[in-house]
C-alpha cells in the first residue's frame, strides 16, 4: 500500500516537474517569440554570459547565439526573460521610444547600487538630472572652466607619472579622473578624507558583474560593501554641509543638489546619495578604460602615433606661448584626435549593451516581445559589425573620415542616444584629448608588461596595463 503510495506521489512530482521545465522553456506569448534558449531553470544562462573571452572580440555568449539565431535572440538571465538585439535599425527605434514602449532597467546588482524610489516622477527627474550635469559637466563648463583647469592636472600627473619606474595605466588613470570629477562633485580632496575613493570603486568594481549572490566571501557582497562605505562617506558629506552655519556657495555639484531641496521634493538624502555614487562611478570607470586602451593601441601602432603627435605638435606651433592651457577652440579642432577617440570607443564597447524594459507589447520582424521583458540593446555588436565597419577588429582611426552620418547615428553607440543619451559625452571626449596632446607632445611610453584584454562580458585588464612614461628630450 505504502509502495504504490509513493509511486504516486513520485510520479506526481515528476509531472509537476515536468511541467514546470516545460514551461521555463516555453514562455507565454501571444504571438511567435526570438528564437533562442532559456536556459537551466533558475539560472537561465547566466554562467554563459559571464565566461570571458581574451580579445577586443564579441563575448562568446554574444557571438555564438548572434552566429545561430541572428540579430535578434531571446534568452534567461538569472531568472529573467531577456531579448537581446544587434539590429541597428530595431535599437535605434527603441531608443527613440524611451517612456512609450520600453523604459530603463539594470541588472540585478545594479538595481541594488542605484535603486531609485519608483514612486517619483521620473520624466521630471531625469529632465532634472540631465540639466543639472550639463549644467557643471556640459560644453558651457567645459568651455569656461573646467578645460583649463584639467589640462594642468594632466600636466601634473604626467610629470608624476614620469618620476616612476613603472605605471599601471587603468589604475592611474582612474584615480586622475576620480579625483578631478569628485572635486568638481563635492569639492573631494583627498587628503581629508579617510579613505581613497579610488581604491573604494577599485574594489567596488570587481563585483559589479558577478553573480548575485550576497554571501559573505562572494564578489557581489564585497561590491555591495563597498557600495554601503562610499554612500556612507557621501551622505556624512551631506549632512555635514546642511547642519553647516557657513551657507556660502561652494559651486559643486552637491552645492547645487542642496540649493535645489527647496523646490524639488524628490531631492531627498537617498535620493542625492544613490545618484552622487553613480556620477562617481561613471566617471572613475569609462573614461580611465578608454585611456588606457588608447594609450595601448597607439603603442601597437606607430603610423597613428605619428599622425596623432603630428596634430598636437601642429597645434603647439600656432600658440603664443607652448605651456599655455587647451582652449576650447583647438579642442574642436583635433579632427584626427576626435577620431582616435571614437575609433579607441568603438572597438572598447566598454559594457557590453544597453538595458530596456518593455513597458508594452512591442511587435519586430514576426516576432511578438512581451510586456515585462527585459530588452539588452548589444550595442557592442553593433560597434563590430563588419557591414558597417570592415575589417571591425582593426584599429583604424581614418575610417571615420568617410563614415556616413546616417551610419553613424544608427550603428556608433558609446554614450546612448535619443533622449537618454549620457549627458556628460563631450566630457569624456576632452579628458581623453587633453590627456593625448600633453602626453604625445611632451613624453613617450614603452610596454613593461600586462597589457592582456578580458571581458567578462565587461572589458577588464587582468594583469593590469603596466608602461613607462619618460619626458622628451628635445
């Protein structure tokens, strides 16, 4: 009695289980969803999406499924429905569309980092925060303020950076720009704080990408401790400038969050705290990879090196004085600097796409995404498509003196586009020209060691990117 008892409880549950995987595989639709697969119930293909590859090259989890299913794929990512799109034409519409049919999402571990209080009005903000960093970070500042003010620091930390033996370039380049963007974000000065920032979002880093799972000892629960210290530090910051009886005008970026509290209700403490630690990260992260994958292009390729120094060189020439500051002027006019950028941006694809969430049914190609799902936008395919871009794998800065605008526009995605494109774009662009021109006009570099390449799916540099910087002899 008991035996055939168990025989059916067991063939119940088989059933039950039976059922339940065939419904992980077979998502409800009402219409005919992306080819592709879900993966292992629960973890979807999470493991596959985080195995690195050792090469400026599409991830594998992007290029085998591209290769398979074409531009457009569903799959499961920790339990999440996601479609993944490489279609230029479909991405750019979706970026058009942001607040009709998809709205912003973040992984996981990024929802957590910079969670936002969903109860907001979050067109108003987001118009908000747009203002707000064009205001101290747009091409006003730059123009008036923040151009020379950068060029000497370069010049400094060129000059320091000279004086060692050797220099892990990703490192120190994140901690020049860390700096630079805190002071002009709360007037940060490190030697008044009790930690360095730079070594906090070092480690903060490194578990940005990694499973979620908050155990102690894992990568993720370091990131989110990390995560806890900086915002720490940032809303003592806070508190101590609104309990302050010295009411003069720093003209920071937080000096600014405060004066508005007034009048904007969503300025709560959490509020400014979450969005000062993702200014922080933005600016510690993207601009110092891309440095340091200029710097290391250029040295594997001396005929740009040569036509690069040549527009400096050519630009120092045209000065009263050689020492003076970058203006703006000659910034606009580094046509073929412009281009080692964009090139250097192009083939870096510095995070792997970009995050939607369908916020209704969206019809593509015969193809039916539902409400809910989440979209990656692989702007990263996009950036190596060889139709668009050939040989997409060579660094070579030229062809973008015949790229059309259309293609541009359309296939060239680093900082977004439409109406949530980053609003601190030109920033980037001129820490990474000024840093250029002082340092192929007044030093040379040579390889020490390092200089590998892993993405996982984010590009990282595992052995770091260690040179020697020396001063010309003229």
């Amino acid at each position: 009695m008991w035996s055939v008892g168990l025989l059916c409880v067991g063939a119940v549950l088989a059933i039950g289980i039976t059922h339940w995987i065939y419904k992980w595989r077979n998502p409800k639709c009402n219409g005919v969803l992306p080819p592709g697969s879900m993966g292992i119930p629960l973890i979807g293909e999470a493991i596959q999406l985080i195995i690195p590859s050792h090469s400026l090259e599409l991830p594998p989890f992007l290029k085998h499924r591209l290769k398979r299913y074409g531009s457009i794929f569903r799959t499961n990512v920790a339990g999440r429905p996601v479609i993944v799109t490489a279609d230029p034409e479909f991405n750019y519409f979706l970026l058009q569309q942001h607040g009709k049919l998809v709205e912003s999402w973040s992984l996981d571990t990024f929802a957590k980092v910079f969670a936002q209080d969903s109860r907001i009005d979050r067109a108003h903000v987001q118009k908000y925060v747009r203002s707000l960093v064009l205001n101290h970070f747009g091409a006003g500042s730059i123009r008036e303020k923040l151009l020379p003010q950068f060029h000497e620091v370069v010049r400094e930390t060129l000059c320091a950076w000279s004086r060692q033996d050797s220099l892990e370039m990703k490192s120190a380049a994140a901690k020049m720009t860390l700096d630079f963007g805190a002071k002009q974000l709360f007037s940060y000065d490190p030697e008044e704080w009790p930690e360095k920032l730079s070594d906090l979002f070092k480690n903060f880093e490194q578990g940005l990408m990694s499973l979620p799972l908050n155990i102690p000892g894992t990568a993720h629960h370091r990131c989110l401790m990390n995560h806890k210290k900086v915002s720490n530090m940032m809303r003592d910051e806070l508190r101590r400038r609104l309990a302050s009886t010295d009411k003069r005008h720093q003209e920071d970026l937080l000096d600014h969050f405060i004066r508005d509290m007034n009048t904007e209700q969503f300025l709560a403490e959490d509020f400014i705290v979450q969005h000062m630690f993702g200014f922080l990260f933005i600016i510690f992260d993207s601009v110092s990879t891309s440095i340091a994958l200029a710097i290391k292009l250029l040295a594997e390729h001396p005929l740009v090196l040569e036509e690069l120094t040549a527009e400096h060189e050519a630009i120092l020439k045209n000065r009263e004085n050689p020492d003076s500051p970058i203006t703006w002027e000659e910034y606009k006019s580094m046509t073929f600097t412009l281009q080692v950028i964009n090139e250097t941006l192009r083939l870096a694809n510095i995070a792997p796409g970009m995050f939607r969430k369908a916020i209704k049914e969206i019809n593509v190609k015969g193809y039916t995404i539902p409400e809910g799902w989440v979209i990656m936008l692989a702007t990263s395919a996009q950036h190596l498509n060889s139709d668009k871009f050939e040989n997409p794998l060579e660094f070579k800065p030229s062809r973008w003196k015949n790229l059309e605008s259309s293609v541009i526009a359309k296939n060239f995605m680093p900082f977004g586009s439409g109406l949530k494109q980053c609003a601190g774009s030109e920033y980037s662009r001129v820490i990474i020209a000024t840093l250029l021109h002082v340092l192929v006009t007044k030093y040379s570099w040579t390889k020490i060691n390092g200089c590998e390449i892993m993405r996982s799916p984010i590009i990282r540099f595992p052995n770091g990117f260690h040179f020697k910087v020396s001063e010309k002899i003229n």
